[in-house]
C-alpha cells in the first residue's frame, strides 16, 4: 500500500466532508470541487515586478472593498475618486510598505498612465459605462461593479469598446463564482427538477417614507432639501450625465441607488444577483414579454425608484421568471417575505423545486442534491473566486465568467422589470435581438431604452 497515498486521500475525505456540513453543499459535488481546485493553475502572490498595476476609479464602499480584495493579486498605485473627503477615508487601506497610492480626481488623467494595467471601477451606475469605456480605449482591463450600466443601450457601447480594443471586463456579480449557485443551475439546466416551468427571485425592497433602522430614517423622511454642497465634493462632476440638480445628501453617495437618475433601485443593484442566477439557469438570452405591478409610489421630492414590486418575465420556452421585493425593518431589505421566503431563488420544475440563497441550498428532496450528475451533463464555467478569474483571465486573455456579454445580457433582465414599472407596469414585448419594444406600450417604453446624456458628460467627454 501506498501509505502517502492512502493519508493524503484520507485527509482529502476528510476536508471535503468538512466543507460539506458547513455549506450544505453535497458532498460529491465539493469531492468535484476540490479535485478540480487542486488540478487547475493557481495564482499567487508574485514578484514586484510581476503583479499588475491596479487603480481604483471610485473609492466609496464597494469600490474601495473590491479594491483591497485584488490585493491579493495586484498592487493598487492610484486611486480617483471625484469627492475628495472618499480618497482621504479610503486611501490608507492601499499603503503598503509605507507607500500611498496617487490620488486622481478626474479619471480621463489617471488613465493616461501606460503603467496602470487594470482599474476597479467602483463608482455609482450612472458612471460605469463611460469609464469601463474610457479604460477599454486606454488598453486597460476592467473590474466592473454591476449592474454593467444604466441603460440598456450603453450596453452595447461598452461591449465595442472592449472587444474593439481585445480588454478583459469581469463583471462584479459575483454569484456566478459561489459553488451553491453554480450547483443550483447546473442541476436545473441538466433536468433535476424535471421540466423548469417557473424561477422565482426574491429582492430586497428600496427604501420607503419613515423606514427606521441605524441611520436610515434620517434619509426617508421625504420631501428632502437642497443642502450646501460639501466644498470635498465636485457636484457637477458627480451628476455626470443626468440632469443637473441642487445637491442633497440624500443623492450621493449609498443612497444613489433609490434614484432612476443614478441607478435602478434594488431591481437593479440586487437584481444583478439573483436575477443573474436566474438567467443563467434558463439559460436563454432575454425574456419577450414583461408585466409588472407597482406594490407602492414613490414619495413626492422623495426617492423616485419603486420599491415595492412584483414583476413577471416569460421567456421564449414558456418559463416564467417571477421577481417580487420583500421587506423587514432591516436598512436595505428583508430576510422574510409574506409568503415565507427569503431572500433568494427558487426554481420550480415539474419535478421539484430547488432554493438558493447566499446562506443556503435546499430542495424539495434532498436526492436532488446528493445524487451526483452522470459524467455527461452539461457543465457551467467554474470560478471559486471572482476576482482570481479576473486577473487570471489578464493572463491567459481568455473570458472571465462574467464577461462583457454577460454582463449585458444580465443587466438587460434587471433594466428591462424597472422599465416596466416606471411605465406603469403595462405588458411590454421584447425583441431580443434587436434590443427594442415593439406592440403596445412599446413608443414610451422604448424612451428607457437609452437616454440623452447632459453635456459634456456624454461620449463626447471620453473621445
């Protein structure tokens, strides 16, 4: 016998049903897991000269998150943001060795520089898609926050830019690089659960008049007021391409969400999750008709995204995909919704159904977990870190699981529910290929496809 052997394997096991209790995952899919982990090329900390070059354009919380998790793999030497007093409460994240990363306020001079190889783009919505552009035209690759963009035709700008200019883009949603969501679609496009007949999402609800909870009440109590505009903050700037506005706090920074001017609300923002997963397991590039129903109005001189929705989209193959927001006292959503679910994704086939979340992965019989596929199913792009696909994706020039297409495709669906509702939740048909409305409703919904962009932030700005 093979001693080595035999305690290596053991250990593996052993490892394995480890992970297995702690994540409800079967354990023959993180056996899968594993092996593959330990066959595929790592990245790892490389020499100075070796490690890209990152900087980070836009610096606030999930930017500046994202940001220190690629220091892993990259050193950060610049960071931009456009309110100074984000840079002065981010930066020290980036000293390493005593160094300081340079500071930008205008992103077009930060991309200038020939030795910044990659950017984190960090900034709200209504940015990403002239910087994911400006950097593509730069010869930069690109970490972009999701959703990929505001409008559903910058999506196709952005897409030229970056295969024009032979880019790698990864979209941040992340999901697609969680081992319970892989295995959740991999198991409905294989047939687990029978014929799929229904997905259902679950998001967390936008903020409302009065919400409590930490110091959101503070930022609900409609209608607000113009404020003095911090002297940190280049306002104008920040506005970018919507229409120009007095300032409020209420507008910047966490709470741009709760803005069609920014943003697309949690249809949007969380959306770009769960309704990822929810495209990715049915597997077809958009729905063709979309109804909606408003669950609640936005508060005059208040926030002017729906929170409270419920949206139905029916793609080609007769699925429907339900999206419904839910609410507790908690800041930004609920854990319980009234029908007893949380947030997350169920997929209903004739045969069963299977939950996911970020927590969880459950189903109607547990043998629809733990029966393993047979060696010929179908098999989704696997990634067990995003941010090491990205950047291992920088090296090989191949695409990352969540490329620029997909990006697209998955902001579509999310732009597609909010556009519906800001049109009064009319039934809406689709053409997918030619990315319009068409039948009725079709002449204002169509106005939300794209939008004109407030001189000079428009794609005059990046030329």
């Amino acid at each position: 016998m093979n001693t080595s052997f035999y305690i290596s394997r053991r250990s593996f096991i052993r490892r394995c049903s480890a992970i297995a209790a702690a994540t409800g995952l079967p354990l023959w899919y993180v056996k899968q897991q594993a092996a593959h982990a330990e066959n595929e090329t790592k990245t790892g900390i490389k020499s100075p000269n070796a490690r890209p070059r990152l900087a980070l354009i836009g610096s606030g919380g999930m930017g500046a998150g994202g940001a220190r998790s690629c220091m892993r793999f990259a050193d950060v030497v610049a960071v931009c943001d456009v309110d100074q007093a984000q840079i002065d409460k981010r930066i020290k994240r980036f000293i390493v060795d005593g160094k300081k990363p340079d500071e930008y306020r205008d992103f077009r001079k930060l991309l200038e520089r020939d030795d910044i190889d990659c950017i984190v783009n960090g900034t709200p919505d209504h940015w990403h898609s002239l910087i994911n552009i400006a950097a593509a035209r730069a010869g930069k690759d690109i970490y972009s926050e999701k959703p990929l963009t505001l409008t559903i035709d910058e999506g196709r700008h952005v897409i030229n830019a970056v295969r024009d200019n032979e880019r790698v883009l990864q979209t941040g949603t992340q999901q697609r690089s969680s081992k319970r969501f892989r295995l959740a679609c991999e198991l409905v496009r294989n047939g687990r659960i029978g014929k799929l007949k229904e997905v259902n999402v679950w998001l967390p609800a936008g903020l409302r008049e009065g919400q409590i909870g930490g110091d959101v009440s503070q930022h609900t109590n409609a209608p607000f007021q113009p404020q003095a505009i911090p002297e940190t903050l280049d306002w104008d700037f920040w506005q970018g391409q919507a229409e120009a506005t007095d300032y409020m706090s209420e507008r910047c920074h966490t709470w741009f969400r709760y803005w069609y001017e920014y943003s697309g609300g949690t249809m949007t923002d969380w959306g770009a999750h769960h309704m990822d997963i929810g495209y990715w397991a049915i597997g077809l590039p958009a729905p063709t008709m979309i109804d909606s129903k408003a669950l609640s109005q936005p508060i005059p001189g208040g926030y002017t995204v729906i929170a409270d929705y419920e949206v139905k989209f029916t793609y080609p193959n007769g699925v429907i995909f339900n999206v419904k927001s839910t609410r507790d006292d908690s800041p930004f959503g609920a854990k319980i919704n009234p029908d007893g679910q949380r947030n997350g994704i169920r997929f209903e086939g004739t045969d069963g159904w299977i939950w996911v979340n970020r927590g969880s992965i459950e189903a109607s019989d547990r043998e629809l977990l733990t029966t393993p596929l047979p060696d010929d199913a179908t098999k989704l792009y696997e990634s067990n870190d995003h941010r090491k696909n990205f950047f291992d994706c920088m090296e090989s020039r191949k695409d990352p699981i969540c490329n620029v297409e997909t990006g697209h495709l998955s902001a579509v669906v999310c732009h597609l529910g909010a556009i519906s509702l800001r049109t009064g939740g009319k039934s809406l048909t689709w053409n997918p290929d030619k990315e319009i409305f068409t039948g009725s409703g079709s002449k204002e919904a169509n106005q939300h496809v794209a939008r004109e962009m407030r001189a000079p932030y428009n794609y005059d700005f990046i030329a």
